[in-house]
C-alpha cells in the first residue's frame, strides 16, 4: 500500500505530465491494470484516455492545474 506521501507524488507527476502534454510519461503513471471510465463512450482503457489526452494537450494549449486544497 502506498504512503499519503507517495500517492501525492503519484497525483503530482500525472497532473504535471498533463500540463505538459507528456503522453508518454502519462502512460507511464498509469498502472498495468488501470481502466479509465469515459463517460462518452461507456469504454474503458488506457489507449483509448491517451488518445483523448493527446487530443486535449493539442486543442488546449494552457492546461494547468491549481491545487487549491489535498
């Protein structure tokens, strides 16, 4: 089980990544076994939210996240 530490570290290197438009690293955060709900679609998966991820770091240019309160 993770640390409250480590799961920050975790949340922090995902949302960085997104910023960025680091696809790559953003798969690389995701464990072996994540399945991500779209909403959209009703699918889940990895590719299918790297593709969506892609999309939105090409559309949206000024990504950012402000953590108000962990």
């Amino acid at each position: 089980m993770e640390s409250p530490t480590e799961a920050a570290d975790v949340a922090e290197r995902f949302f960085r990544a997104v910023e960025k438009g680091d696809i790559d690293e953003v798969g690389q955060v995701y464990a072996p076994s994540a399945r991500i709900w779209h909403n959209f679609s009703g699918r889940t998966g990895v590719e299918e939210n790297l593709k969506v991820l892609g999309w939105v770091a090409y559309k949206l240019s000024n990504r950012r996240y402000d953590v108000l309160r962990r």
